[in-house]
C-alpha cells in the first residue's frame, strides 16, 4: 500500500494530495498542469515534498517532521517515461540485463525469458534501440524496468508518442503485466481510452487537487463538471453477439439495444465496455430515419446541468448512464426535461479502437 499525504508547491502551482494506493493499476487522471507528473516525481523521490509525508508498505519515503528522505535508488521503484531512454550502444538483450544489476542481490537471478515472453519482445533481443519501432522501444523499456524488481512501478504517460496503431499494439502488453507481473502500478495519463481500458482504479486530479477516486466506470463520468476542457465520455457494457468483416464491423447488445461497433478480434459472447465520447453524442425526440449513423438507442433524460457555455446532458438507458454534451441553443429547441424520452445516436466510428476492451 502505497499512502501519500503531501503538500509541495512549485512557482505558482500548489500540489495537495492525500490518498492510498493499492494493487492494480491505478491511473492519475486529468488536464496538463493537474500536477500529475509532480505527483509521481515525489513518490519516485526525485522531488522532496515541502510538507506532509509517503510511504509504502509501512516503509517510510519522506516525512517533513522527521526530516526522513529515502534518495530514489533506495526506494526500489521502476519508472517508465514518455521516452524509451534506451542505451543506444546496448542491444535489447544488453538493456535488459542492465535492469537486473539494480535488482537485490537475493534476487538477481530474475529470470529474463519470463519478462521477454511477457512483453513479446524474443525476435528483439540482438537488435539495438536504432533498429526499433517506437513501441518495441516502449516494450524494452518496460522490460529493463521490471529487470529490476520493483516494488512500485511508474509510468508517465509512456504511450503518449506513439501513433494510433503502436498504442494498440502496447496495450495488451500493459494489461497483460498489470494481471501478471504482480506489481502496484501508478499510471500517469490524459488519454481516457488507455485509462478505460487499464486502469483498477482512477484518480482524477485537477490543479494540484484530487476531485474523484474511484473504478473507471464510477468516477470519469464526473470529470465534465471538474476539467471541463478534457475529452469525456461514458462507458456503454454490452455483450459480443457477432461480426461482420466485409462491413469492418463488430455487433453488441447493450441493456439499451444493438450497437455497431468498429471491427475487433473479441470472441463473439464475450462482455465487453465501450466508451463514447460526449461530443460523438447526437439526441432526438423522434427517431430519425434515413441517416447514415447506425447506432440508435433509446434513454430517459435523468440530469441537465451547464458545463461552461455548453449543456451536458445525462441520459438513463436501462442502467448504463450515457452523457451528451450539446448546445444551449440544441437544449432548448429540443425542451428537454428530466424524465423525456430521448433518441441517442452516434456513429460506429465514433468508438476508438482502444476505447473498446473485454471484462469477462
């Protein structure tokens, strides 16, 4: 259990944060400038909080009172930035092994097959980092860190320079050391697809404050009212019922009808939660025919509230809670009232692929 209760201010900006970390993988959540990266940097100790106190494990990191600071090496952390920060003359395999000299000594005998066959890097191991895609950078950086075995483990938006299909292809690599690896991660993020599809647990922070804690499905449909200029969305749970490649298409059955998804490889009955961006949302108090956006469900209007100059609207679809952010002018010529029935529509295209995953 990882417990931080901190208060650091740099320049102007003004970090205060109490919170306990558990297994899984938790995803600090929010807008650049929330402080998320700071968080980290404290627990990684490479800043010394100005006040307040972290540890892990009942160990003792940093403590003001006490005047306690356990220097970063001593700490056991593995970090993963932004940047792969591979050794450019060390092959894969030279990189790797480099991690397992800051392991402990009663462990140094980590065995490097398991982390290659964990992170599908075995064809990489005699290559140098000049020869990798960024996302096989990624997987070797992530290697030399669990090399090392952490106790905590680190990362600060790794994906972030990676283009659409590298991410894909990571992802399932992350998930997979989150179930396997069996080590608290703290994720640093302002993508929701990732943290949707990754997170056990989210914090979501904004100016230096914490604003929710929770399950992804509990606490990101708050982030309109908290950050309102970070994409948001919800999240829809259906069940696989088929697919059709000629159309590019995967088909569901949500609580709220049938959705027509882009393709993906999920076995037909498998659960599945799907996340739809608020501004993808359109809603009609008629069903609208001959248009070309396939998805058409049905809700019942349970929340209206102002976000800036828009209007977010929360709408009930038999127990999935589904928000649309439109138009004060939309809101009005449409009367909606609490209690309406309303049409929601929103393209297949409207889901990113990595804004898709399997729960069961």
């Amino acid at each position: 259990m990882l417990k931080i209760d901190v208060e650091h201010r740099q320049g102007a900006f003004d970090l205060e944060v109490d919170l306990s970390i558990g297994d899984g993988l938790t995803a600090l959540f929010g807008p650049s400038g929330s402080g998320k990266t700071t968080l980290v940097n404290l627990v990684a100790g490479l800043i010394r909080p100005d006040r307040g106190s972290i540890a892990f494990n009942g160990e003792v990191w940093a403590d003001g009172e006490s005047h306690r600071f356990v220097p970063p090496h001593r700490r056991r952390i593995g970090y993963v930035f932004q940047e792969a920060r591979l050794f450019p003359h060390l092959t894969v395999r030279g990189n790797l092994r480099y991690g397992a000299r800051f392991a402990p000594r009663q462990e140094a005998g980590e065995d490097l097959d398991r982390v290659v066959e964990l992170l599908r890097i075995a064809p990489l191991l005699d290559r140098r980092p000049a020869l990798l895609s960024g996302g096989e950078k990624q997987r070797v950086a992530l290697g030399r860190a669990l090399m090392a075995k952490p106790r905590l483990l680190l990362m600060d938006e790794p994906l972030s320079a990676l283009d659409h299909e590298l991410k894909a292809a990571i992802l399932p690599d992350i998930e997979r050391m989150r179930d396997e690896a069996g080590i608290p991660i703290l994720y640093v993020s302002h993508s929701i697809e990732e943290v949707t599809r990754l997170a056990t647990r989210v914090v979501v922070m904004d100016a230096g404050r914490t604003v929710a804690i929770g399950r992804p499905d509990e606490v990101l449909d708050v982030v309109p009212t908290a950050t309102g200029d970070m994409r948001t969305g919800s999240f829809l749970h259906a069940v696989v019922t088929g697919h059709s490649p000629d159309e590019g298409l995967t088909l569901a059955e949500s609580r709220a009808g049938p959705l027509f998804l882009r393709a993906t490889d999920i076995p037909v009955g498998a659960h599945i939660r799907a996340f739809v961006p608020t501004s993808e949302v359109m809603l009609a108090t008629v069903r609208p025919e001959g248009i070309s956006t396939l998805n058409r469900l049905e809700g019942t209007v349970a929340e209206i509230g102002e976000v800036g100059t828009a209007v977010m609207v929360a709408i009930d679809c038999n127990g999935d809670r589904v928000l649309a952010e439109i138009t004060r002018r939309s809101a009005a010529s449409l009367g909606l009232v609490q209690g309406m029935k309303v049409h929601l529509l929103f393209k297949a295209v409207s889901i990113a692929a990595e804004g898709i995953y399997r729960t069961a």
